[in-house]
C-alpha cells in the first residue's frame, strides 16, 4: 500500500539515551503532545538505559541497540553504523527524527529511503566540545553524515552559527531554528509538590553533573563565599559522571554546612521555586532548560555566557548574564548579597519573562517542521 494514502503517518525518534537530560525531557514532551491518532509513533534508543523509559506513552513502540554505553558499542556504531540500521529499522516510514547529535545522528543518516523525510535536531555547541567525533571515523564522515538529512533543527540561533562556521554554511542554510517547549502550568503546578526549607539565602542550581555544566567551579565560588562570611544555602540538583568528584571536592574542603548536592530528582521544581537566585555556571550550553524553568517560575537568575544563553533570558531582559569565567560569576552572586536592590530588579525581570508563550506555540512549531510544512 502505498504510504501516501495511509491515515496515519509513520514516525521513527531516534535518542541515544533516556538520561536525564534537557534533550531527553523535550522528547518525552514531544512525545505525549503528538496525538497518536494522526501519527504511528515509533523510538529508537541507542543506549537502553535511563530513567525516563517509565515515562514514555504506551502508545510509543520502543526498541534499543545497546543495553547501555560501551567503548564496544561505540566502536560498533563508529565501523558499522549501516549494519545496526539495517538491523534494527526494519520498516519504512514518512518521518525519521534523529533527536540528538552523536550515535543516533549517525545511525539514521543511513536510511536511503527518498520517500522518507529526515530530521536532525542539534541540542549542543560542538565548536566548543566536539563529544560527537568518537562515533565518526573523520569529520568528513560526520559532515557527510549531516548531509543526508533534509533538515537540521537547532535549540538556538547561536548553536546554528556555531555549527556552520564547524561544518560549513551550506549546510544550515535550509536549518531552522526551534526553541525548547515548556509548559508553564505543569511546573508551576509541580513546583507546590513539596516543601524545601528556606531559613537563609538559598541558591539553586540545577543540571547533569558533567564538566560541562561547570558545578566544580561553582563549589570554588562557594568556598569563596565562605570565605567572605557570608550565610547561605547552595543546593545543587542532579548527577552525573562528575558527581562522586564534586562530593569528594564538597567534603574535602568541608563546604557540606553551605553546599547541598540534592542529587536527581524527578521533580526539581520546588528547590527552584524556593530559591532567591537561580545560577548556572555552565562552560558551555545548547538550550539551558533550567533556566527557563526558573524564569517560569519567576526566580531571579545569574548565567555565564556562553551558546544559547542570550537566546535563554532575552538578551538580558529576563535575568543577568556575566562573561563565562569564575570571577565574574562570583562577584554578580556576591552583588546579591552586598545590594539588595540588584536582587530585586532580578526578580523583575525574571517575573517579565515568565509571561513568554514557551509550550504550545513551540510544540506546533515542531511538529510543522516534522510535517514538512516549515520551509
């Protein structure tokens, strides 16, 4: 039968994990948004493992490659990408969506299929770290890789910039730009969840403990601030690699009275919500979902600078964005301590940006894109 005169079209989301990512949670937001009576949906993960696999709709039909990272398994996916499509996408369908860069990029850039509308949706600066070359055997092949897909998505404007001048213009020039969806009244809602104390200045961050996110740097300026005598609370909500090195870091520099490292919770809203500042020290960022959260919410928010964050908060309008180094970081934090009256006019304009449309208008953007309407 021929797929154009099918009532539903047929989708296949490719994802390498279902950690505890930002890209991670839009899918699953995309996931639950995409109504199953117009498309068949069906998800690829690389890497079977991960926290949100409970989450997803039963309605989904999921399959994984690997049942978790491997150096075997990217060594795999570097030498016979073609093999492990062949083997594992069996069928045909309207739409493949790669939906984040690295080993599920490179596996469906194998599909030859010229029926088939191919997506790849880019979360990350690759110009700053290049994560994603262990799965290609040169650039070249990553490029090429790009190549086969009718459109690349990017989460900001400074991440297409950044992959044209790493991969060539060429190749964003038929790109499109979509920002994270969010849905502010399910996080103002979940943010009342549960209580978090609040008995002195509290500052949240939250975020995969990678070196990335930079919370070894953020535990320095906490130990400064110690320093400086200064009284307060520093919960930082996650996990990740580096978590055992940022407890040993924590604990070796007794920093345990001021620095809280909450670990992963599956709803972060309320330690936001409780917070005065909202602060990510991140080394670089594709979309910070984070902050977004926070602004929703209406905290008042501290950044470093570095891709996507201008796009994050506004170009300054929504919160405050200092040059990406650790000094900097810690005097605009100090400056919350030291004058009152910046804190405020955070919060003012953290609250003007928490009225933003960030949840349907981006969702209906996505799927136009996915349909093929978005040119």
């Amino acid at each position: 039968m021929d797929r154009r005169f099918e009532k539903r079209e047929k989708i296949l989301f490719a994802i390498n994990t279902l950690n505890n990512g930002g890209a991670e949670k839009v899918l699953l937001t995309l996931l639950r948004y995409l109504d199953p009576k117009k498309y068949e949906i069906h998800l690829l993960v690389v890497f079977g493992e991960g926290i949100y696999f409970e989450q997803i709709p039963q309605y989904v039909r999921v399959t994984h490659i690997f049942p978790c990272k491997s150096k075997e398994a990217t060594k795999e996916i570097r030498e016979h990408a073609a093999k492990l499509y062949e083997q594992y996408v069996k069928e045909s369908y309207d739409v493949m969506v790669a939906f984040l860069e690295g080993p599920s990029t490179k596996i469906l850039s194998c599909c030859n299929d010229p029926m088939c509308r191919k997506y790849a949706w880019m979360h990350t600066n690759l110009k700053k770290r290049h994560r994603t070359a262990v799965f290609y055997k040169s650039f070249e092949e990553e490029k090429y890789a790009y190549s086969q897909y009718d459109k690349i998505v990017f989460v900001s404007e400074a991440i297409r910039v950044a992959f044209g001048e790493m991969f060539g213009i060429e190749l964003v020039q038929n790109a499109a730009v979509c920002y994270n969806p969010l849905e502010a009244k399910t996080i103002r809602r979940m943010a009342e969840a549960y209580e978090v104390a609040h008995d002195k200045f509290t500052i949240c961050a939250v975020g995969r403990v990678i070196p990335e996110k930079g919370f070894l740097r953020l535990t320095s300026i906490c130990e400064h601030m110690v320093e400086d005598g200064r009284d307060f609370t520093l919960n930082i909500v996650g996990d990740g690699k580096e978590y055992d090195r940022l407890k040993e870091m924590v604990e070796s520099h007794h920093l345990e009275k001021w620095e809280h490292l909450i670990g992963f919770q599956e709803n972060p809203y309320p330690y936001i919500k409780n917070a005065d500042l909202f602060v990510c020290s991140s080394l670089n960022e594709g979309y910070n979902l984070a902050i977004s959260e926070a602004v929703i919410l209406g905290v008042p928010v501290i950044s470093t600078d570095c891709s996507g964050i201008k796009e994050n908060l506004g170009n300054g309008k929504w919160g405050y964005i200092v040059e990406n180094r650790k000094e900097t970081l810690y005097h605009a934090i100090s400056r919350c301590f030291d004058e009152p009256g910046f804190l405020e006019e955070l919060k003012k304009k953290s609250e003007a940006g928490s009225i933003q449309d960030t949840y349907e208008g981006r969702l209906k953007k996505i799927e136009s894109i996915i349909e093929g309407v978005v040119n």
